[in-house]
C-alpha cells in the first residue's frame, strides 16, 4: 500500500486495483479511544483492514482499496465526534473547525500545530469513486456473547434522542414534614425511572436509559426539591423512538402533576437512525455465512465512522463479540478466533465484491 | 432577672423565687442557627422565655425560673451538636471537647478564645433544684399549619435511624446493552426508593426519606454501575422504626437479588426516641386548652435541646406553627398571633405548676 496522512489527519492506505483509474472500496475505522480504555475500540478495525489487505498475498481486484485510520472519532478533545470521518464525507465546516478543547485550543488550530493546514482539509474528501465503506468494530455490547456468536452484521445504527428531564418539589426537613405533605423530587424521578424501565422492556428493540440523576440539595436529612434526570433513547426506527420518547415525557407529566410536583424538559440531542446499505448487507451476510458463521443481523446502538460514511457512500459494518460486553475500559478485549473469523468473512466479502456488478 | 453567661457560654438569667432556696424551672432554647437560615429557629423560644418572665409584672412563684439561651445546639461549627445543653446535663465529654472544626480549632480552644476555661465546664450543670424544662419552638415543618393550629405539644422526640445503602451493578453502554442484559444499579435503587415511600406511606408516624443518591459513573450514555442512597427514618417508638429499617433493608435485598445487582449498608446513626414528661405535657396539654386553643399533641421529627435536658430532669416542649413549614431559610417565619398564643399557654403553664404538688 502506499500510505499518506491526509488534510484531516486520517493515516490513509491505498491498495492498486488489477488496473489504474478503477473505483474504490474503504475499509477503515478511528484510531483514537476515551481516556483510560482498552486496546480495541477503533484500532482492531484498522489493523483487521490492513491484516486483510497483507492476507490477499498481492492478488488484486477490479476495485482499489484504500484502508483508512480516522484521526478523530470519540469526540473527546473537543466534544465533537466523527472529526476524521466528517472529513472524508466532506461534511466539516467552519462550526467544527473553531469548536475548542478545554485549553481553547481550536480544532483549526491543533491541525496546524499537527503540521497541516487547516484550509486545506477540504482536500481530504473522497472521489466520487467510491463504491463503498466497510468497517469491522468490537460490539461494544453484550449481545453477540449473549447469543454465543463471533459475527454480527450491523442493518442499521440506532438514532438517539437524549432528553433532560428536571422535577421541582419543595426541599423541606426529613424528621418533620409527614409523608402526604411532602413533595418530594427524587421519589417522584425514582417512579419515573422504574416507568422508564418498564415501557423499554416491552418495546422490542428499545433501549432507554437513565445514567445521570442529580438530587439537589442532597442530604440525607432534606426531602429533595430538585431532581435533574438524563434520558437516552435509542431505536433503529426513529418513529417508534419518537413515539417513545413522547410516551416517557407523558410519564413524567402524570408522574409530576399526581404527586404535585413540576416537570419540564430539554432536548440535548434528535439524531435520526442510519440504514447500512441494503445491498452490502446482503453481501457482508454471505460472506458470514460462507466463511462458515451463523449469520445475524443486528442494530447497533452507538454510534459509528460508518453513520458519516453512509451519508458519502454505501456503507456496511461488521461487529466482532466484546467478551463480557465490556468497552471502554482496560479490561475490553476480543477473542483471537473472532478476529481470524471476521478476517476470513472479511476475504469473502472482496470475493463477493470482486463477483458483483458493482465492480 | 440576673443575668449571667455560664462555662459553657450559655447565657442564664435568674427570676427569684418568693423566696430564697426553692426549686428551679428552666425555660429557654438555643441561640445560635444554621448558615443562611431565619429569624426564629431558636432564638424565639429564648426571647418568648423572657418575656413570658417580663410579663409575669414581678409576680414571683414558689419556684425560681432560669431562663437559658443555649450558646451551641445545631453543631454546625464542630460538626456536634446541643453543645450547650449538654453543659447544662452535665454530659460533656473530652472526646466533645476535642472536636475540631474545619480549620482545626478544638471545642475547648473555642471555649478559651471566648474567654471561659473548658477544663470548668462542669460548672455549667445545673444542680439537683432542677423541677423542669420548658422549650418553645418553632415547628419547623407543615403539620400544624395544615391542621390550622397555631400550638402543638411535643409528647416525644422521634428516634432515628440514618444508614447508607449502597446498590452496585454494572457500568454498561446505554446504546449497546439491551434492556434484559442490564444491571443497572439506578433503576434498582429507583425500585427501592418508591417501595421505602409507599412503605412509610402506609405506617402512621412513620418518615423515611432518601434526601441523598449519588450515581456512578452519572453519564447520561452510561448505565449506572453504582448508586449510593441515604436512608433516613424515624419514629416515636423505636420498634417501629427499626421494624421498619429492617423491613426496607429486607426490600433492598430482595430488589438486587431480583435485578442481579449486590447491595450493602452501612449505619451511620442509630439514635433513640427521647418521651417528653407525661405530667409536664398533660400540664402544658390543659395549659393550651385553658388559654382557648386546641390541643394537638405531636412528634418532633427533629432533635432539640429538650432531648437532651431530658435526660437530666422532666422535660416539656411547645412548638408554634411554622407558616409554610419553612425552616432553616430566610423565609423562616411565625405568626405574631400564635407567638401571643405561646404567651398566654405559657403563663398558664407557670401558673398550673405554681398549683401542683411540684413547686
């Protein structure tokens, strides 16, 4: 492969088709992880790319392939995930460009200071030669390990509504208020948790969280007055998380107006859910199932490269089982035969590639 | 009256008795508040004290009256409390003495600061004359003024129970961990914090309170690993309430066992019921009525300085309305008609004691 750090900073690979001037197939994922993780979130993606182009032993196809390292995908540094990504969809404007790091150091100014100039990152969007993105990426979830599974093949990434929800009742002395007088925050967020739980676990497919409650004034001997309670809600099909979401803000509203407390409510996030390509799922599942692997598809409930890609190109994504579930965290890990068996599902795919139309 | 501040730094005025050598009644309260608090938590019963003695007009009893502003009673500053009424019970201790406030000033470095030798603290415990003591008292919370009464009479002081339950399970992906593979130690807490209310709910005179609920890692993208919640309950009868800790540490456990969580507590106070004197309240009970008020008698959820002059001599307490149940905040208030009501039911008090057997 000839290798170049593109003008995002992307440490991008290209393999020669059998040809000059052929299209072109991206297999990639992000090199960066959250601080005090494990070995594998994004960088297995790209090593399994270049372990896959070492293993064709210098057999070329009707298509490039060009392996990509996305500089920038967690969004730690400056809040703003996808940087790398962003880049190659062509989607990073001047907003990205001056959102700062906690120093106020600007996403300009550290591509600057990285060598590159940060006018110029417009010269990392792809050709229209793209015939598509392929990315293999640990779980990150329980469920492959649930099923006794090493593959999943994502159909889509779930879109998120986050959602923070504030109860005011009134602060009042734990020894002296009686129970029917009380108008007690945390125990009115308390029922809407437990309702939250409820209405997720009989929706097929929804997840709904709440990760972040913060009591005010929190001591153990004041009713609490204050309740603010983070809501994430995630389905493939953004109607039926929207219709979720409503009925958890309804929730509160009864849960609220019953024990005279009140509720009101802020949207931090509405991000639509992203189909993977229909036609590269079908063939990412072949190749599973050719390697030998049962075959499952599954939705995929963070987010990923291959959501900015998919708005580029066709896009397809390949999970590997988390043991344990476990990610971000130094205990994150995958299973060698796992590896060996996206690899050889990995050679498959080009196969197929290679066979169809599209090449 | 003779006024003088005594080794403990309470201030003591003396109201001679018809003549010299006759037993003492103390009335009095505490002079000190919390940060950012009222007017009226405390100090009112010292001034009340002493115009209930003012508008005696020099009439004598056949017993001293000793009004008492005790110097220490919230315990913010060494983080101990009823420091002053405590002298008066002869119940300070070195390990008191030694405590430390936040910039590590002893108890008894404090006492000698003001001018007073700690090592003549003893000096401060009233003597064997004792026949009584009378508190007035802001209610501090709603009870009364829901029942539109401007008095009640404390018949105890309700015992607590303060324990930390600690919930863990496991911090997990809020996008990729579907709902029946969770161990989410918020919502486990969530179930338990209604079940301790509806619990409370349905004993009478019974209050429990989760004021506190720390969540760990408290991300709204995180399922909660651990969550941390104060528990705090009390009552009158002491079996009662550790029946009903017991009952919602059984619930705790029960939860986590259903929700593959573990939990653990910790206590952190256990602390007795303190019964008022039963001739003193019936006494106080006629003197109420006698005036032309209800009588109510009622449980103070909150620990006073007659809790602690109890355990040194018959010990009664009249609490006033709080408008609003507001206390230990600028909005802290009393009505002036239920404060001339404390005065009228007070003089009856004196005048009921003057007649009994007692004096």
């Amino acid at each position: 492969m000839s290798v170049h750090v593109d003008a995002a900073g992307n440490i991008r690979g290209c393999y020669p088709a059998t040809r000059p001037g052929m299209p072109r197939l991206f297999i990639g994922s992000h090199l960066d992880t959250v601080p005090r993780a494990g070995a594998f979130d994004g960088v297995l993606g790209v090593v399994l790319a270049v372990a896959l182009v070492k293993c064709l032993s210098e057999r070329r196809f009707k298509f490039q392939i060009e392996v990509v390292g996305f500089s920038e995908e967690e969004g730690v540094r400056f809040g703003v995930p996808f940087i790398g990504s962003r880049a190659l969809a062509g989607t990073v404007d001047d907003e990205l460009l001056n959102s700062c790091d906690g120093d106020g150091v600007r996403v300009r100014d550290a591509i600057r200071a990285f060598g590159l100039d940060p006018s110029r990152i417009g010269d990392a969007r792809v050709d229209d030669d793209a015939i598509g993105y392929l990315e293999f990426h640990i779980e990150q979830g329980p469920v492959l390990e649930s099923l006794d599974l090493p593959l999943g093949v994502v159909q889509a990434i779930a879109g998120q509504s986050r959602i923070d929800v504030v109860f005011e009742g009134k602060a009042n002395h734990a020894g002296t208020t009686p129970m029917n007088l009380r108008r007690d925050a945390l125990a009115g967020a308390a029922e809407w948790i437990c309702r939250v739980e409820r209405e997720a676990q009989n929706t097929r497919g929804l997840v709904a969280t709440v990760g972040r409650l913060d009591v005010q004034p929190g001591a153990g001997n004041v009713i609490a007055g204050h309740a603010l309670a983070s809501l994430d809600v995630r389905h493939a099909d953004d109607a039926i998380r929207k219709q979720a979401a409503a009925s958890f803000l309804a929730g509160a509203n009864e849960i609220a107006t019953r024990r005279g407390l009140s509720v009101s409510w802020e949207s931090r996030l509405d991000q639509a859910s992203v189909a993977m390509d229909a036609s590269l799922v079908e063939s990412l599942g072949q190749s599973v199932q050719h390697s030998g692997y049962p075959v499952h598809q599954m939705v995929s409930g963070a987010g990923h490269d291959a959501m900015i890609m998919a708005g580029r190109m066709p896009a397809a994504m390949l999970f590997l089982r988390s043991p344990g579930g476990v990610s971000h965290h130094p205990d994150e890990t995958v299973r060698p035969e796992d590896v060996a068996a996206a690899l050889v599902a990995g050679k498959e795919f080009l196969e197929k590639l290679e066979e169809s139309a599209l090449s």
